[in-house]
C-alpha cells in the first residue's frame, strides 16, 4: 500500500477536509496531513495553531500524522517517500486548477502520482474562506468544522 500526502492551507482544517482524511486513512498504509507554511494566502492562524488543530482533530486516527512543508509539494513527497498526493475535488470548479498543479506537479517529479477524492456531497459548498468569512459575520460555524473548534475559530474574530 501506498504513502500519501494530503497537503493544504487548512486555515481552518473543515468538516470536509476531516471527511477526505478518514477516507483516506481508510485506503493507505500511512497519510500524512501536510500544512503548507507559505501559503500565498495571508492565513488568519498561525502555522503552530494550525499544526496543533490538525493534530487534535485527527487524533483518533492512528496511521494519519501530521506534518508541516515549504517549497514544492512534489519535494517534500520524494523527502518522505510517498508517492502519492491526495486531493478533494467539490465541484467542477476546482477541477481546471486541480488539474493544472496535478500536471504541473507531475512534470516536476513523475513518480508521485495525484489522486482526487470527490467531497463528500454534503460538504460541497464548503471552504476554509467560507468558514471564515461566516465566523467574521457571527454566522453559525457547527457542522462545518469539528465542534471543538467552534469557539477557537469564532475567538479569532473576538466573539
Ligand atoms: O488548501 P490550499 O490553500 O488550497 O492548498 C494549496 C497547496 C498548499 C496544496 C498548494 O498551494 C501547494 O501545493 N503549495 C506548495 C507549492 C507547490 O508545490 N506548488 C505547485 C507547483 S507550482
């Protein structure tokens, strides 16, 4: 079985990204979640706290772990010998990007293979940006991120 790398922002990690990694904890030996330090975006938490929610929310999971990279993506696979990079896909507009960074991605490092999960239908609509900006407008957060993290993504905005 293969080593998988499930990389991401996760500014905050959601509901959907706990749902793709406990499918894919379901299908690989080993899957490492891991947090990009320099994401383009400005993120609202820092690369400790999200290393440490990521940590708390998929502690029940024992062949996933968690892992932080900078640079390239396809590096960092070939540091820890995994050859496979997982991806959630909620609708067809992710896809042209997606498909882009797989190919892009490919052509750096041919033997690490891109794979994409659809998102759970029920999570579709659901993104960290959206996640924020409902929190931001002391919107209801439950159900879109782990309970635990209801009040530390709402005492972000002070509420
Ligand atoms: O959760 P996000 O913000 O959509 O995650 C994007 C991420 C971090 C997976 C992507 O930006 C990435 O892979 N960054 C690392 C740099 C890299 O390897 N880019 C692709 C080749 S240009």
């Amino acid at each position: 079985m293969a080593k998988a790398v499930y990389p991401g922002s996760f500014d905050p990690i959601t509901n959907g990204h706990l749902d793709i990694i406990k499918r894919a904890s379901e299908i690989f030996e080993e899957v490492t979640v891991a947090v990009a330090i320099n994401s383009s975006k400005e993120p609202l938490f820092t690369i400790e706290e999200r290393i440490e929610i990521v940590k708390r929310v998929v502690q029940d999971y024992p062949n996933v772990k968690v892992d932080t990279f900078n640079g390239l993506l396809v590096e960092y696979c070939k540091d820890k010998d995994a050859n496979v990079i997982i991806k959630g896909l909620r609708a067809v507009s992710d896809f042209e990007y997606e498909f882009q960074m797989a190919s892009i991605n490919k052509k750096l490092v041919d033997d690490v293979e891109t794979l994409f999960m659809m998102t759970n239908t029920k999570y579709s609509y659901l993104s960290s940006s959206l996640v924020k900006e409902i929190a931001r407008l002391n919107g209801c957060i439950k159900d879109l991120v782990p309970d635990e993290l209801v009040p530390i993504v709402r005492g972000k905005f002070n509420l």
